[in-house]
C-alpha cells in the first residue's frame, strides 16, 4: 500500500503584479501587505520558511469560540 502524506496547514499569500499580500486563511481577507511582512513572513511568502495559518480578527473570534 502507498504511503499517504498529509499537508501540513500554513499560510495563504498572494502575489499581483509582484506585490504580495499575506491572506486570512480561512476567509481570504487581506491581513498584511508585502511591504510590511517581518523576516519570517518574507521567508515563507517565498517558499524559504513555513508559517503557520494566518486569521483575520473575524476568524480568529469564530475559531476560539468553537
């Protein structure tokens, strides 16, 4: 039998005319822009790290209530 391999969850970005934009990974909600991302943030953004899912405060709120 295959082995299976699961996905580790992480952070959404997007990039548009080389401007990148950290997103809400459950709604897709702009969090941050790319000019204002920190070291790991950058990193992860350019497949050089790993960041952990990022939620917008909505999210966040619906997610610690559940």
């Amino acid at each position: 039998m295959g082995k299976i391999n699961y996905m580790k969850p992480k952070a959404k970005f997007k990039f548009n005319n080389g401007n990148g934009a950290l997103l809400c990974s459950k709604c897709s909600v702009i969090i941050k822009t790319g000019r204002d991302y920190t070291k790991e943030e950058k990193e992860a953004a350019y497949g050089d790290g790993y960041l952990e899912p990022q939620y917008c405060n909505k999210c966040k709120d619906e997610l610690q209530k559940s």
